[in-house]
C-alpha cells in the first residue's frame, strides 16, 4: 500500500544487496585459486598432473575405445586400466583399430 503523505504515488525503494552477486563471487574465488596455484612448467610436472589425469578420466566416459601409444607412464597405464573397468576396448597398436562406421 502507498503512504499518499508521500507524495510520490508508486514509489519504490531500491533494495541494496548484503552479499555479493554469485557471478562476482565466482570470479573472485576463480582468482584466489588461480594466484595460489603453481603454473605447469612442462608436461608431467605437479600441476600438469593435479589438472591433467583428473580431467582426462572424466572424459572416459565419452570414449568408444583407448588406443594406448607411447612408452612407460604410470598415468597412461591408470588409464587404460579405467578404460578396462568401463569395459572400454583397448587397443595399443593402430592397425588393431577398427575403421570408423
């Protein structure tokens, strides 16, 4: 209801936000972490791995197949272990992959 002692039919106090909107609070902690983060110096160092295997196992989950290359790596042979209990095919040899359909 109006207070017509007001003089201002329909006036609308604005309300101020107590806590920060989410979208700056999101940024905010992006940048926080980001700053107390160690920057990757090389393929296979600490932040390489933290980031790296982490994301490359969800993406497991979108896979047909593994193709396993390369020599000895700890995180490949995780991998195609994952890929194993998902019931994933494995292959480490190119010629072994069947032709795309």
């Amino acid at each position: 209801m109006e207070d017509p002692s007001s003089g201002a039919a329909g006036a609308v106090t604005a309300l101020k936000p107590t806590a920060p909107s989410t979208a700056a609070h999101g940024r905010a902690t992006y940048q926080r972490r980001r700053k107390a983060r160690r920057p990757s110096r090389y393929p296979g160092d600490a932040a390489f791995q933290e980031i790296f295997h982490p994301i490359a196992e969800l993406l497991l989950a979108r896979c047909d197949a593994v193709l396993r290359i390369g020599g000895p790596s700890d995180g490949a042979d995780r991998m195609v272990a994952r890929a194993r209990d998902q019931g994933l095919d494995v292959y480490t040899r190119i010629d072994d992959v069947p032709s795309a359909r």
